[in-house]
C-alpha cells in the first residue's frame, strides 16, 4: 500500500495504487480542499505540492506519489496566514472560492522559489482555470505576496470565518443535515 507523508503526517493507503492522489487525499484523508474541476489536467483546482512542486493531483497516482511530501492546503498553514493567503484575501482575488486552493498552491510554490516574481512569471506558474475571472487581482496578489514574503510588507491574517457551522446551516438550506422531518420528499406515509 502506498506511503507518503500529508501535511507532515505519515499516511498508509489501503487503496488501489492507481488511485489518483485526489481521491485519496478527498475520500480517505478527508482533506476537501483541493478540489476536482475537471480530472484532465486542465483546470488545476486540484492542485497540492509534492515535494514543494505544484502538482494536479488528479493526474498522479497515488503510487506515484509514494515516498513523497505533500501539503495541501489544509497544510499550508493553521491560521491562513501564509503570505498568498493574505494577499488574496486583502486584494479581492477570491470570488466562488472553487478555484482558490489550487490557486494558493500554485502561487505559493511559486513564492518559494521566487518571491520577486513577473507578471509573465506568474501568469507561467499559475496556469489554473478560474470562471469568476480573478486574473488582474490574482497577479496583484502574488506580486504582494512575493512582497509579504520578502519582509516588505505586512498584511493583517484573513479574518476567521464570522459563522459557524451550525449558524451557516440556518442561513443555507442546503447545509442543513437531512432529518426525516426536514427532507419534503419523506412524507412519513411508509
Ligand atoms: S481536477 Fe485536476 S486539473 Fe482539473
Ligand atoms: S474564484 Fe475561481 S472560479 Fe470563481
């Protein structure tokens, strides 16, 4: 069975080892932030780090991955503070959100190996697919970022959540959990 180690964390997968690294990462380690767009290489929301290199993750398998380090963004840090987090967060470059993990990834493998980055560096680096169009403030919050991580600047944590779950389940219908009295399609008549 396939070993690698997950945001610090040894991890053994009795799963097929041609399972991609995705599914294992969101069905058995229940890390659901990287997300599956479209399982082609395509989108890139579901890409992690392996060995510090933005990879998608719907295109390794996990036997492929053996033996490796890989950080997802439930890894990148506790507090969302890493600097790409910050400056996303501060320059707007966050609509629907689905897109954003594989965002930060690849812009934070980017800051890694190069904090001064160009526009055409970053336009090279993050090549990922974002329908809200985030493009000119995600080029704007890289380039704070590269400034964050070079001690040029200071941004303030993104601010925890306001809601929390049990709130967020009143407000959205849809997060609610579903009882037979709340599901319409139970009429109770069995
Ligand atoms: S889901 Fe992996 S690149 Fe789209
Ligand atoms: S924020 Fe990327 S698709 Fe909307």
């Amino acid at each position: 069975m396939p070993r690698m180690t997950v945001n610090e964390r040894p991890v053994e997968y009795d799963m097929d080892p041609q399972t991609p690294l995705l599914w294992a990462l969101r069905d058995a380690s229940n890390l659901t932030g990287s997300k599956y767009g479209c399982g082609n290489g395509d989108c890139g929301s579901c890409m992690v780090l392996v060995d510090g290199a933005a990879l998608r993750s719907c295109l390794i398998t996990i036997e492929e991955a053996e033996g490796r380090f890989v950080t997802t963004i439930e890894g990148l840090s506790r507090d969302r503070s890493h600097p790409v987090q910050q400056a996303m967060v501060a320059e707007g470059a966050i609509q629907c959100g689905f897109c954003t993990p594989g965002i930060v990834m690849a812009g934070a493998a980017l800051i890694q190996r190069n904090a001064s980055p160009s526009k055409e560096d970053i336009e090279a680096a993050i090549p990922n697919l974002c329908r809200c169009g985030v493009y000119p403030r995600l080029v704007r919050a890289i380039e704070r970022a590269g400034r964050v991580a070079r001690r040029q600047e200071t941004i303030s944590a993104a601010p925890a959540p306001g809601i929390s779950n049990e709130d967020a389940a009143e407000a959205v219908p849809a997060l609610r959990p579903i009882t037979p009295s709340s599901d319409p399609s139970d009429s109770g008549d069995d």
